[in-house]
C-alpha cells in the first residue's frame, strides 16, 4: 500500500534538501491543475498567480512557464535549489520573507500548500486578510481527518516544520467563512478553495 501521501496527492511530488539538511519530498498539485479550477469558477483563466510558501520554486517556475505572471515568498531560503529555480529568487519574483510582513497580495489566485498550519489562529486571521484581494485562494494541508486516515494506512504524517493548526475540515471551512471567504472543498483537487466575499 503506497504511504498516505502518495494516496492523497499523486498529482506532483518532488525532492527537495532543506535547511536542517535532510531529504523531503514535496507534494503538490500542479498549477495547471489550480488554473482549470479556477476557469471553471470565473470562466477565464488566471492571469496572475502567488504561491506562499514557494519553497524551492518548483510552482512558480511551473505558472511562469504557463504564461502567468507567478511570484511567490517563503520563510527561509533552501540550501539547494535547480538552477532553473535559481533566477526566480535572483530578480525577485520569490522573496525570502514571511506573509505577516508583506502588503495584501493582489493576486488572481493564490496557492498555500501546508503554509496556513504553521501560524497560530491570531496569525491566520491576519495572513488570511493579506489574501482578501485576490479572486481565488487554493489551500492543502493536512487535517485532523488526513491523521486519522493515515493511521488507518499505517503511516505517520511528518513535516520538515511543526505545524500548529491540525485542526478538522470543517474547523478550516468555518475559519474561512468567518475572514470573509466563501469556502468549499474540491475533493477531487483536495483542496480548499476559497472566494473572497465582496461587500456589496
């Protein structure tokens, strides 16, 4: 039986060193993936994207190379990055920095694979609010439902950082809806995506 991961998000994974110096492995979904979500919501493609928590830049590098200006930041600089990679940190378009410290992103859509569980719920009502610009806004990350599920699998979910907001799905769609979005999960994508509730 393939570890839960492999399960959940057989879409795109790859392997990355980070800063303690051990071998991860990433999964993701593909932007191509995010984008046809998103033209199915608003008829039209994307034209900007943002991923926080960029990593090593695999996403961006992967939306730029659809067309769409794709930017994105992250807490810390990886030791290693392809050198593809390399020039997307070089001219700025990945900014090594934290979500609280930057200006509302305005964005057509945003992605955060894991990056909402590492902030305590005060910082998520603020990080949530920097994405209140953007038309469309995809989130993964595990749930208290992927630690049970995984169990059952015979795995352990494991992180290169300590995440702090396990909580269950429907604690994420009530904090969604409570910052002023309007929530749904895509459980064929699984993935959170989230409108942002414009006032009339």
């Amino acid at each position: 039986m393939p570890h839960y991961y492999y399960q959940k998000y057989p879409y795109l994974n790859y392997n990355y060193r980070d800063t303690d110096g051990f071998i991860w492995t990433m999964f993701s979904i593909p932007p191509e993936m995010l984008v046809a979500e998103f033209a199915n919501t608003f008829g039209r493609p994307p034209k900007t994207f943002f991923d926080c928590g960029a990593a090593t830049g695999v996403i961006v590098w992967r939306a730029e190379r659809m067309g769409m200006d794709a930017r994105g930041i992250d807490i810390k600089k990886y030791p290693y990055q392809c050198s593809c990679y390399d020039e997307l940190f070089k001219n700025g378009k990945i900014q090594i920095k934290s979500i609280l410290d930057s200006e509302p992103i305005i964005a057509d859509l945003v992605f955060c694979n894991g990056t909402l569980t590492y902030f305590t719920e005060d910082e998520l009502a603020q990080v949530l609010d920097k994405f209140r610009p953007c038309k469309m806004l995809c989130a993964i990350h595990n749930t208290t439902e992927d630690v049970d599920a995984a169990k059952a699998n015979g795995d352990e979910l494991t992180t290169c950082n300590k995440p702090r907001l396990i909580r269950p799905r429907q604690w994420w769609m009530d904090t969604f809806a409570q910052n002023g979005f309007s929530p749904r999960y895509a459980a064929h994508l699984q993935c959170f995506c989230a409108t942002p509730v414009r006032s009339a």
